[in-house]
C-alpha cells in the first residue's frame, strides 16, 4: 500500500516536471533539469507500481 502511494506522488512529480519542460526554453539547462526530473520521476514510480504489485501478491 505505502509503495503504490509512493508511486502516486512520482507520478504527480513527473506530471510537474513535464509541465516544467514545456514551459521553459527548450535546449536552457532549466529544461535539461526538468527533462532530468522527469526521467527520474518517471522511473521510481514505475519502480513503486512493481513493488506494490509484489507486494499485492505476498499478502
């Protein structure tokens, strides 16, 4: 339950970071961080959906 909360809120992260990047000059390091936020982002809450499935499957 914690893990598929987790990925929740990376999920809101990533959305933010992509409304960052859309906002800002393309090729200024502002997007490049924004870019960089959203891979993260994107990442750990994919992360977070598979651990919270394992999780679903050990209780």
């Amino acid at each position: 339950m914690i893990a598929a909360c987790a990925a929740d809120e990376f999920e809101c992260l990533e959305a933010l970071f992509d409304a960052i990047r859309l906002r800002v000059d393309k090729g200024s390091y502002a997007h490049s961080l924004a870019q960089l936020g959203q891979w993260e982002a994107s990442r750990y809450s994919t992360n977070m959906r598979d651990l919270a499935k394992s999780e679903g499957h050990n209780v």
